[in-house]
C-alpha cells in the first residue's frame, strides 16, 4: 500500500515525550534469543523517531533507520545526537521500499508497532531476501495482556476511556487514521509470517517498565503522537482540545502525574534459516 503522508502528520515532536520506552531488558531478551555478538548491520523500519534504532545500537556494527515520515527522521537524527549514536543512518522510504533501497545485508530487521501498517506478506518476503543466513525479523509492540496488570504507584492511572470519549468529540466515533479511518489485520503477525518463507514465528516477552509516570503535557503528547489524534486531524480546532484535554486531566490527579503500564514488550521473532 501507497504510504500515507498525513498518517503521523505533527506527531514527531510529541513521540518521544508521550509514548511509552520499551522494555529496559528487550538488547538483553534479542541478544539471548538471536545469538547476537556485537556485529552485523541493523535495519528499522518505520523507526519514527528512532526508538529502537538508538536502544539498540549498541548491539551492531551499522544501525539504518527507515520512515517514510521526514519530521520523524530529523527527530530521529537529534535523539540519536543526543544518546551519543552520531553514525547511524536515516533514510526516507516506506517498508514496501526495502528491496529497492540498496541496502547492506542485515543481521536484524526490526519493526517497532510499525508492521501492520505494511503490505505484510510482500514486505516479508524482502525482508527474507535482505537477511544474512540465520538473520530475523523481529516485530515489537508492547502487550498489556502478558501478565496480570501491576498495582499502580501513588500516581493514578491514565484515564484512557475519558481521554478517548473526548477525542471522539472532536474527531467522531471512527479512529481517524491519515486521510481516511484507521484499520487494524484481523490476523496475528505470527499467522501472516507463518505464509512467508519464514514459516514460523515465536514470541517472547521482555519486562516492562512498571514505574514509569508523566506530567500531564507528556500524557497529552501520548495522544497527539497516535495516528488517530494526530494533531492535523483537528485542523483549527487543535489548541481548544489540548485546553480541554489538559482541564480533565488536572481535575484527574493531585500528584501532577499519571501512572503509564503499556504492558510488557512482546518480541515475535521469525528467523531465516541459517
């Protein structure tokens, strides 16, 4: 599929501040699970802002980030400048791009809640093509469902229906998604990669981060960072929802803060055979 350009439209600069890290232990779980030594060259795709780019980097001799998103890529560049990883390289193009991007032979593909916006089984099976042997595509999200949800600091929860019933005012009761609504595969990553020439998937889970919180301009950018509130979605309309976003969520918390669980991050691994 064609990407979008308005998908993620004014969300780069809200990313990083309101979306959720990944699990601090997700090097130590790939690293476990893929044998990785250190080496081999690193493809993102979608990376965003570099999320995983940058947590990774550490691991590979060569880390290449790709987004079709050219606001997500300078931010990319800054937070990679800023975590010390001047050399990675970012790259305009969307993940039906791969094979014709000329890149280097990669040790890990991943994708970061980035794979079902893909022409999943074609994208695939370039990946498969780009891979070294016994190299792996590896979807992360985070899974909430994992475990049992954890008892919440003294800071209370995000109160995502409220927040959710207030975006529909504005937006309607459809998920917005780029110019039209958003749609989510009804299958699993694990059934479409077991149609490829990967044949199988596992998925394993890394601990997530039960301690982490935000003030209420990090809570209101989680949302401004999500394709379905995308900030051009709400046209001239967009400073009157934050001002009514940030009344409900002062009027939900006496500490300043809120407790984000996103769960466990989840790691589906589908490996080319070596």
């Amino acid at each position: 599929m064609a990407p979008d350009p308005l998908l993620y439209g004014g969300c780069a600069a809200h990313y990083l501040q309101g979306r959720p890290p990944y699990s601090r232990g997700l090097g130590t779980v790939l690293t476990r699970e893929l044998g990785l030594d250190g080496h081999g060259t690193l493809v993102d795709v979608g990376c965003g802002p570099g999320v995983l780019a940058v947590q990774l980097a550490s691991l590979f001799d060569a880390v290449i980030g790709i987004d079709p998103d050219r606001d997500m890529l300078a931010e990319a560049e800054r937070h990679a400048l800023a975590r010390g990883h001047p050399g990675i390289d970012w790259r305009m193009g969307c993940a039906e791009d791969i094979a014709s991007l000329r890149l280097p032979r990669a040790r890990l593909v991943t994708f970061g809640q980035s794979f079902h916006w893909t022409e999943r089984q074609l994208v695939a099976a370039a990946v498969y093509d780009l891979l070294t042997p016994g190299g792996a595509l590896v979807a992360i999200t985070h899974d909430i469902d994992a475990r049992p949800r954890p008892e919440p600091p003294v800071d209370p929860p995000i109160p995502d229906s409220e927040v959710q019933d207030l975006i529909a005012s504005y937006l309607g009761p459809s998920y917005r998604a780029g110019r039209g609504v958003r749609w989510q595969p009804s299958d699993r990553y694990e059934d479409v990669l077991a149609r490829t020439r990967f044949g199988h998937a596992r998925t394993v889970h890394a601990h997530g981060r039960e301690d982490l919180t935000r003030d209420v301009d990090g809570v209101i950018s989680g949302y401004l960072s999500m394709s379905y509130a995308a900030p051009h979605l709400f046209g001239d309309r967009l400073e009157s929802f934050v001002s009514s976003m940030r009344s409900l969520l002062n009027a939900r918390t006496t500490t300043g803060r809120f407790w984000d669980w996103p769960g466990d991050t989840a790691i589906i691994i589908a490996t080319k055979p070596a």
